[in-house]
C-alpha cells in the first residue's frame, strides 16, 4: 500500500533536476547544525527520492526551508506503510511492528527526540513547525488494521478507508503551508473537491500498485467496481489479463482521472502551494496514462510514466513555482527551544491534553443536573434581536452586535458546563447580505476580533465553520479555516458557527454532489436515500438538531438547518440576544427535558430514549456535568 505515488522500492531514474547550491545551503539553514539531525533528514530525503521520485519532484516545488519537513512526513508516513507490507513476517506480527512504531512515535514526541532517524525528523518538524501531529494517530491506526488485509464491499467504505488513511498526512502539510506563511486554505465549498481529488490519488496509487497488491494477495478496489465486470476479481486474483480486467483497467483509469482533474481546487490559495497541487494533478493523470498503455504488463510491474513525460511536466512547474515563492516570502520557523516538552521520558505520553474549565458565571449559579436520557445532543440557537437591543438603547445596531458577542461566549461556557456535546449559532445568514454595508462591515469586524482574541483557547472546544467563503473576506476565511485546523482533535463541545450560511443553499449544494456521482456513475438516482443526500451535506457528520431556541421574540426559523431541525424542539423567548447568558441556556435545555418527541409515533408508544418516553424524572440516573454521553 502506498501514500501519494508509488512506494514500492527500487532504483528508478529521476526526471527531476539537482537542486543547486543556494538551495542547498538554505535546505540546512533551516535544520540547523546538529549533524544527527541532519543525516536524520537526509535518510528521508534519500527514501523519498529512491522510492517515490514524482513525489519527491513535487517537494522540489517548495522553498528549500520547508523540504526537510516534507521529506520526514512522507518518509514517516511510508516507514509505517513499509512495516504493514512487509509479506516476510506474519499478519499477526505485521501489525505488532506497526503497533511498536506507533507507540515508539508517541514517547518521541513527548521526549523530543528519537533513536530511530525518520521518527527524529518527523519530531523534530512538528517540534519547529508546530505542527500538531496527533492527528495522525487516527491514519497510523488504519494502517494497523491493514496489517491484515483489506476488503471493500463498495465505494463508501473504500473512500472512508482511502480519506483516513491520507487525510491526515495531507492536513500534515497544509498546516505546513499555513506556518510558513502561505495558507493553502480550502474554502469550505472546495471541500468536496479536495476530498474526491485525494480519491483519485488513492485509485491511481492503487493502480499503479495493482501487481505488488496482487503478488501479496491484497486487491484494494471495492466490491462494486469489480462486480461491473463479471470475472475480473478471479481474473485478477490468478494474476490473469482478460477483457473484463482490461475494460476494469479502463473504467477505473477514466473515473480517476475526473477525480484528479479539479481544477477549482487551488482557486483563491496562495500561488506557491496551487503549483504543488496543479503539478501533483498532472503527474497523477501521467501515471494513469501510463497504467492505460500498459496493457498486460500492469499485472507483472508497476507501470511508470516516461522520463520525458514527466519532465515536460516538472520544468515548467520549478520556473512557475520560482515565481510564486518570489511573491511572498516564506516563514522560516523559530529554532527549537532547548529544552523537550515537560514530560518525563519514562512517563507514558499524555495522549489527552488537560482542558481550563469555563469561568464560572458571576452569579456562582451552577448548570441544573439533567438525567442523561432527557440531555439534548444539539442545540441550535438563532441569535436574535441585536439590532432591537441597540435601538431600544439609543445607541447605533453595530453596538447590539458587539454586545451580542458576550452573550455567545456565555453559551459555550454554559454548554460546556452542562456537559452538551454540540451548540451551533447563527451568526450571519445568506440573506443578511441585504443589509446596510456598513453593518455587514461590523458585524465581520467584530468576528475578526472575536477570530483573533479567541477565548476558547484552552477550553475544550472544536471549532467548526458552517456556510459559504463567497463574499466573506479572504481573512476571515483563512482565521476560520486555522481555527477549525487547530482544535480538530477536541472532543468536548463541537462548537459550530454558521457565517454566510443558508438552509436551501445547503440542500441544494447537497443535491449538486448526488448528481455528480450519478453523472459518474456511482449511484443509481432511482436508489437515492435520505442518508445518502445527508452524507453529501456539507457538513455530513452533523447530528439532527433537538432543540432550536431562538430568542428576540420572533417566531420564524428564517433558513437555518432545515435538514438537521425537521424534527427539532422549537423554543422561542422574548429577550433580546445581548441579554441573555449560560442561564438561558441551561433553562432552555431544562423546558426540552420535559417535552414529548415522539418522530411521527403514537403519544402512547413514543420513540424510546427521547425526552418524555424516559421513566419520571427522579427515577433515571443522574448524570455529572460533564460526563454526559454523546
Ligand atoms: C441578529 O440580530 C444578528 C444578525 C442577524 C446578524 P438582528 O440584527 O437581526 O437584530 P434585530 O432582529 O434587528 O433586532
Ligand atoms: C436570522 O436573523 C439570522 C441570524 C440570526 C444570523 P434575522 O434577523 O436575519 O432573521 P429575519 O430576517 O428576521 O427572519
Ligand atoms: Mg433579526
């Protein structure tokens, strides 16, 4: 199995021209003096070139102070792959050398160093670039379970598999980019983009790869591809060139070819990082043209693309790339502080960071104990009433939305308190655009302020972005994108904050992907399910709203979640915005205990585990603050 391009060793000649002397001079400036360190970096920079010369092309693209980074992430990301390949041992202890790396990886991180030279350079660039590397954890433990062998009964499970591997290692460089200056921010309706390009990165390694796959018994493509082709799987389990394997070859080279040809994906970042990822699309189209003409031989090695080819697409790349860096000059990161991390060698590494608790409110008043069954899972409030609150005060609107501001941390320190597991404000709609310019101007400056004092900092919150970067200034964008990034791996309160935000707009976005994957002939419109319109929603992994509050006395749900709210609790109050605190809140979630869901079902026989089917109240067990289940 393979990262971006091939991994499988051996010698191959390289298309990419040597990096000249400036270049190399400023390569070790940026690593420093330490010459372990460095022959730790070389090591990965050697790997990379000797087993993956497309990739390491595409590093070449990069200023010379980042390429050390990005050889010891991809040198990491493949010794874990090279360890689950290796056929020489047993499935059983497969897994426990990648069970070994991983945990070897944590003690390096928490100590600061390692014995082993591309787990030392992997640390020492989270170290200098301040890169969370955590987030790997997650794509390591795939490749554990592979260790095993791998089956896909159809294309979900084949993406899930394919996104949680790669993910990771590329938010791994994205963040790279963001230290260093040159965000390659997504915006949040290239998101589908991104991910189905990094499927067509998965399908074309896997073609590439299909003999050594074959030769080690792994057949990496999903049960409903190979179906299309009656006898292809025996055909190809024998190792055996048919018609059915070749119109199998054909149909899967076209469909990763469309998922690498994207060519929004790099509008609005900056231009350094849109060389990368356009050569990275033209190298992979290379390779499956070069899978497409090998014909029989695809099943004996892995095809690769000329010398030529690639060089016709890497030359101009390094001369655009010169430009593009020349623009913006890069952030070289600050030296490593001398000393590790406070965390004793022996000690076992702290996985779970310590969160602050939230200020208490000044009242002192503690949040109402709510038995676990009656606890909503997602509260979504519609922010009402600013405007009001500032004209009732003689004052100008903009002051009610900087006062509204207050009120807002208030919920998440209550929600928090309370032990909820998702709250999402409304703070701007779609339609609030029809308003004075210069309020619209406020309201994004106040969020700019709010972006960057960030008062969540040490609170255990992941932050989450709901609605269209269209319109909004690129900055905000990129803050929100940064915060999203940073508090990922948080798993107290999910906190999201739709900004440019519409309820149509969503389904209607959603809509636009079901009918890309008909068009491509992945789903079958006449077997469409709610669940399968929910997974192409922006933010699929949303649960249901259970409860929407809206305060400032109007009762309209004016274009908010209307996919997620179809079965929500509704509670309207007469207080404006900047009036309300945690209190609200808690009163809020303490009136949804105490009605009747019932999804459709009879009074007498409402749906169990909901607020009114649980046993009186007394009588279910009462849960802490904080240990409330999901
Ligand atoms: C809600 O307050 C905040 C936003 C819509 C941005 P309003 O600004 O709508 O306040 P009212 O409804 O005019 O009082
Ligand atoms: C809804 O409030 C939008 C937000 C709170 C962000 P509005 O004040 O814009 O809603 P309408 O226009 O009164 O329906
Ligand atoms: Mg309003």
């Amino acid at each position: 199995m393979i990262l971006v391009f091939s991994t499988s060793p051996g010698p191959r000649r390289s298309a990419v021209p040597r990096a000249g002397r400036r270049t190399t001079r400023s390569l070790w400036e940026a690593v420093g003096d330490d010459p372990a360190l460095r022959a730790a970096y070389r090591l990965c920079r050697a790997r990379t070139k000797r087993q993956d010369p497309a990739e390491y092309a595409l590093i070449q693209l990069v200023p010379a102070v980042m390429r050390p980074a990005c050889w010891a992430l991809w040198a990491a990301a493949n010794a874990i792959d090279d360890l689950a390949d290796d056929h020489s041992v047993d499935a059983e202890r497969r897994a426990e050398r990648v069970g070994a790396w991983i945990a070897a990886l944590d003690h390096d991180v928490a100590t600061g160093s390692s014995t082993d030279p591309v787990r030392r350079a992997l640390v020492d660039t989270a170290w200098r670039w301040r890169l969370d590397i955590s987030g790997l954890h997650g794509a390591m433990a795939v490749v554990r379970r592979d260790s095993h062998g791998q089956r896909f009964a159809d294309w979900n499970s084949w993406r899930a598999w394919g996104r949680g591997t790669l993910l990771p290692w590329f938010d791994q460089v994205r963040d790279l980019f963001d230290k260093a200056g040159a965000g390659m921010a997504l915006r949040l309706d290239r998101q589908e983009v991104y991910t189905t390009f990094l499927d067509g990165v998965r399908l074309t390694d896997i073609l590439t790869d299909l003999s050594a796959d074959l030769a080690q018994g792994d057949l990496l493509l999903p049960g409903q591809a190979l179906d299309r082709f009656p006898g292809c799987e025996d055909d190809l389990s024998h190792r055996r060139w048919s018609p059915a394997t070749a119109a199998l070859v054909t149909d899967l080279t076209r469909l990763a070819r469309a998922w690498v040809t994207q060519p929004a994906l790099a509008h609005g970042m900056h231009p350094g990082p849109a060389v990368v990822l356009d050569t990275m699309a033209g190298l992979l189209r290379a390779q499956l043209d070069a899978v497409d003409a090998a014909g029989p031989a695809l099943l004996r090695t892995p095809p690769r693309p000329s010398v030529a080819a690639t060089a016709r697409l890497v030359v101009p790349a390094r001369a655009r790339s010169a430009l593009a860096w020349s623009l913006t000059p890069v952030t070289v990161p600050r030296p490593r502080e001398a000393r590790a991390p406070a965390v004793p060698a022996q000690s076992p590494p702290a996985r779970r960071p310590v969160f602050d608790r939230p200020p208490p409110h000044p009242s002192g008043e503690q949040p109402p104990r709510i038995p676990a069954d009656r606890m909503p899972t997602h509260v979504a409030v519609i922010m009402d009433g600013n405007g009001r609150w500032a004209r009732h005060r003689g004052l100008p609107r903009h002051e009610g939305h900087r006062a509204g501001r207050a009120a807002a941390r208030e919920m998440v320190y209550g929600a928090l308190e309370i032990g909820l597991r998702h709250l999402t404000l409304y703070t701007l709609s779609t339609e609030n655009w029809k308003r004075d310019g210069e309020e619209i101007g406020a309201i994004l400056d106040i969020l700019r302020e709010e972006l960057e004092d960030y008062p969540f900092q040490d609170l255990d919150v992941r932050v989450r972005w709901h609605g269209r970067p269209e319109r909004l200034p690129q900055d905000v964008v990129d803050s929100m994108r940064l915060r999203e990034r940073t508090t990922r791996d948080r798993t107290g309160l999910t906190l999201t904050t739709c900004i440019n935000y519409g309820g149509r707009d969503e389904i209607t976005r959603a809509a636009a992907a079901l009918a890309r994957r008909v068009r491509d002939g992945e789903l079958d419109p006449d077997a469409i399910r709610e669940e399968d319109l929910a997974r192409h929603l922006p933010q699929p992994d949303m649960p249901d709203v259970d409860l929407l509050w809206r305060t400032g006395t109007e009762q309209r749900v004016s274009n908010f979640l209307p996919w997620h709210t179809s079965y929500a609790e509704l509670y309207f109050t007469p207080d404006h915005w900047p009036e309300t605190d945690r209190r609200h809140l808690w009163q809020a979630i303490d009136e949804y205990t105490r009605r009747q869901r019932r999804h459709g079902a009879s009074a007498d026989s409402p749906v169990p585990g909901t607020p009114g089917t649980a046993p009186p109240s007394g009588t279910a067990e009462d849960v802490g603050t904080s240990d409330v289940p999901g």
